[in-house]
C-alpha cells in the first residue's frame, strides 16, 4: 500500500474520531447544563457529578483540539483544501 492511500485511510479514522469526540463533547455539555440548573438551589447541585464532568469535557475538548490539528496536517499533506 503507498503512503498516499496510508494517510487517506489515516484521515479519515481521524474524522470519525473527531465526530465522536463531537458528539461525546456535546452529550457532556448537556449533562452539565442539566447539573447547573441556575433556578436550583446551588446547595441541592451534585457537585461530585459537576466536577467529574467538566474535567472529562476539558480532556475530551483537548483531544478534539489535537485530532483537529492532526486532520489539518494529514489534508495539507494530501494536498486537500
């Protein structure tokens, strides 16, 4: 196999990747959102589920930024826009 069609197969588990990450990403927002209720009292918030959701959307939106990164280099390689 050539290292064009390597860096094609490359691309686009790199994209399937990042549309994961997007959705995983999105699905925390919204669990976040739903924690942080602003007409709760902010007593009654979970706070251990608060905590442990924003460090995994911290880590999982770092790793969305570096597979970003990677596609853009990998497309540029490739000559794609």
């Amino acid at each position: 196999m050539n290292e064009r069609n390597e860096n094609k197969g490359r691309l686009h588990d790199l994209r399937l990747e990042s549309k994961r990450l997007k959705l995983s990403i999105q699905g925390l927002i919204h669990t976040l959102r739903s924690a942080i209720n602003p007409h709760d009292d902010f007593l009654e918030m979970d706070e251990e589920l608060i905590h442990e959701q924003a460090f995994e959307l911290s880590q999982k939106i770092d790793l969305f930024k570096g597979t970003a990164k990677k596609i853009k280099l990998l497309k540029k390689d490739l000559g794609i826009d």
